[in-house]
C-alpha cells in the first residue's frame, strides 16, 4: 500500500511538472514584452540558483562544489548557451513550436554519445533519430525563402547545447560525483555569470519593471526552477528513468496547447506533420528505453 501510494504521488509530481515546465513557455514568451531575452535569461536564471541554494541549506545537503573545471563547462552549455539561444528564439518563434524543437535533445544526445562517446546506436534508435530529424526539417522548412528559419535554427541550437551538457555529464561521471542537487545548483550558478556578462556586454532595451513582469520573474524562478527541479529530483527517485523520461513528450504538448490557447499562434500543415514526427521519435527513444531496462534484471 505504502509503495502504491509513494508511485501515486510521484506520477502526480510528474504530472505537475509536465504542466509548470510546459507553461513556463507561455510565461517567457509573455515576459519578452517587458525586458530583452538576454536580460530575461540572466534574470531567471541568477534567481532560480539563489533559490536552489536556499533549498541546499533548507535540506541540508552538501554545498561543496566537486570538480570546478568540469562543472563550470556543464553549466555554460546545459544552463548559460541553453537559456540564452532559447529565450533568443521566442523573440521571433512561437512559444509551442520552440517547446518542441528544443525537446529534441535526447535525439541530439544520442548522436553525441555516438560521435563523442563512442556509444553504439542500434537499428531502432537511427529509426527513431530519422524520424526526430525528417520532422525537424518540415520545422525548419528551409525551401521557405521568404520566411526566416532564424528562431528555429536557434531552439534547435538550444537543444543541442542542452545535450552537450549532458554528454559532459555522461563522460565526467567520475569528477562531477556528488549530489545531484548540489551539482544542479553550482553548475546553474556558473551558467548565470555567463548569462550575466552576456547581458552586460548585448545592447538591450530597458527593462520595465512592472509588478507584472516582477510576478513573472518570481514564478520562473521559483516555480519553474526550484520547484521545478525539485519536483524533477523527486520523480527520479521514485520512478523508473524511462517513465520520468515521459514528461519530456508531455511538456511540448502543454506549451503548444497554452500557446495557442491564450497567444493565438497558429500550426502551418507541414509544421503540425512535423511535431508528430518528432513526438513519434521521442516516443520510439521511451519505448527502447522501457525495453533495455526490464532486460537489465534477466541479464543481471
């Protein structure tokens, strides 16, 4: 009974966090009226670490940082180059198209592992990055001359930079031994001092700093974030990777369902082909993820 319960409340956290993490799309495309992307970025992500420090010392976990080289290249790609080119691309891209281009990354962390790590992609998976990346092309729609891809080279650009910082993860398992939310938090902190000299160095407008914008700031940072990560740390360590992986189809279907509701944006034939193909890629990578981990006990 405990454990059913314990799996119950950990698939209603995973539920919240598939619609935080899917509105919070909506909410920067709203937050881009009052303040340039740079300047946005900087902003949720240097407030988002300080709540995950507060929350390190509330749970008192660990707040030495382990391997400062390694975790600071974790955290200009997974955090600073992330934020940076996503928050870029909603300038221009819609808020539901940009969600699911940058839910590709586990199909970029895929090909990564390949070329980088040198990590052996079966016949099934090239199936399921073929179906990811002929989506991204009717997207991207490059035969399209009199429209500007540039918002969704830079979400695709995004989601690679976000698989780079996993790959990093992946191969620096040694030296970034610690705490998951500990490295969370210090690898976020260096990816906010790299967004805060990005948005030093970039002309912007000027911020308006309504309470209206304030309330959005608050909500990224400490909904978005810190809740979000919490709620993040909690399904992993109650479910199974492969079913918490589930979130990651649902988040792209929040932001282009909200988007559309409360922003009016519109899906062109050949782009709504294109997220299915996508959300199919994604759902073959869940489905070979379920597959190889039932096979772990028998092979055990």
């Amino acid at each position: 009974m405990g454990q059913r319960g314990g799996s119950g409340r950990a698939l209603a956290a995973l539920i919240a966090l598939t619609l935080i993490w899917g509105y919070t799309w909506v909410i920067a495309k709203l937050a881009l009226t009052y303040a340039g992307p740079f300047q946005m970025g900087a902003l949720r992500s240097s407030t988002g670490t300080a709540f995950l420090f507060i929350a390190l010392l509330a749970t008192r976990r660990p707040l030495r940082l382990v391997a400062p080289w390694q975790t600071a290249c974790v955290g200009i790609f997974q955090t600073g180059a992330f934020i940076a080119l996503s928050t870029w691309a909603l300038v221009e891209g819609g808020a539901g198209k940009t969600a699911v281009l940058i839910f590709t990354m586990p199909i970029w962390t895929l090909l990564l592992a390949w070329l980088v790590l040198g990590e052996r992609i079966r016949g099934t998976q090239w199936l399921a990055a073929l179906t990811t990346l002929a989506g991204l092309v009717l997207i991207i729609a490059p035969w399209h001359l009199d429209a500007s891809p540039f918002s969704k080279v830079l979400a695709m650009l995004a989601a690679v930079s976000w698989a780079i910082g996993t790959i990093l993860v992946k191969r620096w398992r040694r030296q970034l031994a610690a705490d998951v939310l500990s490295l969370t938090t210090w690898q976020m902190m260096f990816g906010s001092v790299f967004l805060i000299v990005i948005a030093l160095l970039v002309p912007e407008r000027p911020t308006d700093w309504s309470p209206y914008f304030i309330g959005i700031v608050i909500f990224m940072a400490l909904v978005a974030t810190a809740l979000g990560w919490f709620l993040w740390l909690y399904v992993l360590e109650r479910l199974p990777a492969w079913q918490a992986s589930l979130s990651i189809l649902g988040i792209p279907a929040v932001a282009g369902f909200s988007s559309r509701l409360q922003l009016g944006e519109s899906v062109l034939p050949a782009e709504l082909v294109g997220m299915l193909l996508i959300g199919l890629g994604l759902v073959t990578m869940s489905l070979l993820n379920w597959r190889s981990q039932r096979r772990l006990p028998q092979d055990a």
